[in-house]
C-alpha cells in the first residue's frame, strides 16, 4: 500500500507550491525560491527514517551531487541544509519534463533520440565515474528532462566510492527476495533497481564496478526503445526471480522494431553481457560504440561532454592486458584551432605531476592549459602531432619537383610534390604530408596529382581541423573533419601518411576519412589537406589512431 506524502517542511526563503513525488526514504516538493527568483526541487527525509545512518546517507548524496552539478546531464544541487522541525533536506534544480520512464511509456523513441539520449547519459555517467563514483541505480525514472529537453541523471542516493563497499541493505537479496510475480522489479530490501541491475549486483557478496553501470546505461537506452525492460517478456512472469534469472543467463529478449539497425542492437547486446569482462570496459567506450551508429545512421555524432581530460599514452611495453583494465578513459573538447603561419612542436607527454586519478577507473591526466601560442589540441585518444610546415612561396612555371627515391612512402612522394611547387627550397627538419585527392579530369577543380603535375599549395587556403575523436570499429576507423573556414566547392583529401609504398590519395566523402583496412592494434596515421579550385592548403593536418 502506497504511504500518503509527509507535510512539506517551512523553509525560509522558499515558498511550498506540489509535491513532485514520493520515494522510500523522502519526498520531493516543489518550491518558489525568492532570491533568485527560480523554482526549484527540494528532495526531504521522511521523519520516521531520521537516523544517523539515514542522515549521512542523504548528505552524502547531497555532497556526491555537488561535485557533479556542473555537468550538463546531471541534476545540478544549490544547497543542503536542515528544516525547523529537524528534517535534513537538499534544494536541486528543478527539471520541468517528464522522466524517461513515463515517456518510454507513453511514447515510441526515435532511433535517433535515443542515440542522442544514451551518447549524453554516458557522458554524465563517465563525469561520475572520473570523479571515483559509482552510481549505482541508472534506469529510466531516474532521469529527468530539463526545460531544454536533455536529460538530467539524479538520485545518487545508494551511490558510492568506486572502492567502498556496499551498503548492508544491498547484500541480502537472497534472504529478503520474494517472489510475488509482480512486474515492477524493485525490491525494497535491497535498494536497487532489478530490471536494469547487471548479474554481479545478485551475488552475495557484490563487488560492481564501472561495467555495472554500462550495463545500465545499455538496459536504459534498451528501454526506451523496446518500450520494456530488457529482460521482460510479455505474456509470460516477469516476477524479480523470473527477470534476475534470465539476466543472469543473458537471456535478452529481442527487439521487436524493424527499424532498430543490427550494429545497436550488437551495442545494446555487449553492454548487457552476462560477464562484466564482456562489456565494454568503461562509460565512454559504450558512447562511443553508439557514435559509430550514429555516422552509420547518417546523424551527426553526438559530443561525448566529460572533464576536459586526457588519457595519458600507455607503455608499449609493459606487457599489460589493455583489455581488461576499466580506467576511465576521457574525451576533451576543445575550441576550434586558430590559424597560425609557424606553429610549435607540441609534445606528447603531458605534466606527470598533474595528475587526477579516478579510483576503479582508468588514470587520466588533468588536460594542460592551451594559449594561442599552442594550438594543437588534444582530442580524446588521439593526440595530434603537428610539423613544421614549410613556408609557401609564389610558384612560377619554370619549377620542377625534386626527386622521390623509389619505395618512399607514398606520404613523402606528396611532400616531394608540394616542395616542387615552392618557388625556393626551404630547409626544415621534417617533410610535410599534405593530402591531396579526388579523380583526375581534365581541367577538374579537384585534379589527382601527378609526377607530372604536381599540386599548387596556396597559404590563404585553411588548415583542415579535428572534428571529433576517431570511432574504430573492427577492422575500420573513421576520423572527422573541420574546414574553419568553408567555401562553395571545397573537399577534404587525405592519404594513409605511415605505410609504405604507394598509398592511394583518395577524396573524402564529406568531412568523414574512413579506413577500412585497420588491423586492430596497429597505427594508422592519416594527412589531411583541404582542396580549392585545384589548389591546396599549404599545411596539412596529419593525426594518429591510436596515438
């Protein structure tokens, strides 16, 4: 039987208006704050459960939401405080829309909103999990929609370090289970959610970690595209011993929408795999994998919003499992890239002593302060290594490329191209890729180079730009691009820069170079060069997958 909600507390500064909803250990009302002017949610302890352990509980996710507020994806927290009849409470930003759980309800997911929803939620939950929390209860009544429509992760509350135990009330399912048949799947005694909690959380002793929550993440977006739970099956009992013996088992029940793609149902598959190891090892991969749905959709790739860290590049040779780690492996964003005529070197290594560590998940180093004198940045996983470019001069009739050894790499033969099409030679320390491409037609604006005909470059012509991280999926990799500075008719050209012999220049379709010939822990490095009016730019972009 439903309890009635308790009397909303006197709050000075705050006006009472509803109650907003009611959990097992607090009710939360809505309130008119009066300086600033705002509304706001106000999440209070039943006073029945006033306890020491009740009230370091609602403090604690007081303190574990404001560390996080500042993400966009999470409920941001304004204060704490405790009410005049002794009642501890917490004042959170109000989030005016329906939760997932009464839109999967009510409503059929786009494919496309629900890419756009899953690539946000993993970004909040990473942000967590880079700060050493776990979250514990991810599902769909647990987020919010905001007055712009983005979803809004709360209700931290049976959250925890990533190296704490669990709390008492989480490790005796199989003393307090029972089974009535009902379909909702939350068990009061255990303080979790069963329909979207991974096989790990029903062991006697759990130990969850990152991959607990990916696959919550993977039976959320499940969820709003089925329109049930992933491990529900209708006609039959879905009571909570039916559904966690089926999650152990794996047993996901198949989407019945034509209209979801193979490559998501894979996604959603991997993310809810029986055995952690099987998952994808951290939130940000599991956002990733739904960004290559997207470019294969056609949609444009969702931005993973996490710390502006960095991963640090990992000893070559230190022999380690890659696979098996589940560091928090973090993606940056940055501004678009100034135009510059001599940039500098940009080391690899960021500062050792700068280090933020997120426990359970993978180091990540705190990202360094970049100035205008530095431009390139470094984007997810893939660090960008820029040359130093040779300074273009006014080309005349009468110069000719200089000699290409035989078997050079084919990256080397476009620098020998670009150097003939200088009008004096310019000393440098390393040879410049410029990428250049298309299909040869006479008097085309995008002409293939020749040995004959060698490339005009043109300095006026921008530097292409790094869109986003690069997405491998198997044998492919797909690297994004910017042009900062569009005209009618431009294209991207690029060519494989690392291999050797002759390596076809090809002309990109849209912004996307796509390799389909990746060997799974090999290098492929890419350059770049924007092509206009069968011109080029004269500095090229060249990037790394991995770096």
């Amino acid at each position: 039987m439903k309890r009635p909600p308790s009397t909303p507390p006197e709050l000075p500064g705050y006006t009472f208006v509803k109650l907003l909803g009611s959990g097992g250990f607090s009710d939360v009302f809505l309130y008119d704050q009066q300086l600033p002017r705002r509304r706001v949610a106000v999440k209070v302890l039943l006073t029945e459960d006033i306890t020491d352990a009740s009230r370091d509980a609602l403090v604690a996710e007081a303190n574990l939401m404001a560390q996080l507020s500042a993400h966009p994806y999470i409920v941001t927290i304004y204060q704490a405080d405790v009410s005049s009849d002794a009642r501890p409470y917490f004042v959170m930003e109000y989030c005016s829309g329906p939760s997932l759980a009464e839109r999967y309800k009510t409503e059929t997911f786009a494919v496309e909103d629900a890419l756009r929803t899953g690539v946000r939620l993993s970004s909040a939950v990473a942000t967590a999990h880079a700060a050493g929390i776990l979250h514990r209860d991810i599902k769909p009544a647990n987020v919010l929609s905001n007055d712009y429509g983005w979803p809004a992760l709360t209700d931290f509350g049976i959250s925890s370090a990533l190296e704490d135990e669990l709390p008492l009330h989480t490790t005796t399912l199989a003393a307090a289970l029972n089974d009535t048949g009902a379909s909702s799947g939350t068990s009061p005694s255990v303080g979790m959610s069963v329909p979207w909690s991974p096989p790990e959380m029903f062991e006697d002793d759990p130990m969850p970690d990152v991959r607990s929550d990916v696959f919550s993440l993977a039976a959320t977006v499940y969820t709003i595209l089925a329109g049930q739970t992933p491990f529900e099956v209708r006609g039959r009992s879905n009571g909570t011993l039916d559904l966690i013996g089926r999650i152990e088992r794996g047993a996901i029940t198949p989407m019945s929408r034509s209209d979801i793609p193979r490559s998501l149902l894979a996604v959603l598959n991997k993310g809810m795999a029986s055995d952690r190891a099987d998952r994808f090892a951290t939130a940000v991969d599991f956002a990733r994998a739904l960004q290559r749905v997207e470019l294969e959709l056609g949609y444009a790739a969702t931005a993973i919003d996490v710390p502006n860290l960095f991963v640090a590049a990992p000893d070559r040779n230190d022999g380690g499992d890659d696979e098996n780690e589940t560091r928090v492996r973090a993606v940056a964003t940055i501004d678009a890239q100034p135009a510059v005529s001599a940039p500098t070197i940009v080391t690899d290594e960021p500062d050792a002593a700068d280090a933020t560590v997120a426990r359970g998940a993978r180091n990540v180093v705190a990202q360094p302060a970049t100035d205008r004198a530095r431009p390139a940045e470094v984007l997810g996983e893939t660090i960008v290594r820029r040359r130093d470019p040779v300074q273009p001069q006014p080309a005349t009739s009468q110069q000719q490329a200089p000699d290409v050894p035989p078997g050079a790499p084919a990256g080397r033969k476009l620098a020998g191209w670009i150097i003939g099409g200088l009008a004096a030679v310019v000393a440098v320390g390393v040879v410049v890729a410029v990428i250049v491409g298309g299909v040869a037609t006479g008097g085309s604006a995008d002409p293939t180079p020749t040995a004959s005909q060698p490339p005009v470059v043109v300095a006026s012509i921008p530097t292409p730009q790094i869109a986003g991280p690069p997405v491998a999926d198997g044998s492919t990799v797909t690297f994004l691009f910017t042009n900062p500075d569009p005209v009618e008719g431009d294209a991207f050209f690029w060519q494989i820069s690392n291999r050797t012999g002759d390596e076809p220049v090809r002309k990109a379709e849209g912004n996307a170079v796509v390799i389909t010939d990746y060997a799974p822990g090999s290098t492929v490095c890419v350059t770049v060069s924007i092509s206009r009016a069968g011109k080029l730019s004269a500095n090229p972009y060249e990037t790394c997958y991995p770096a």
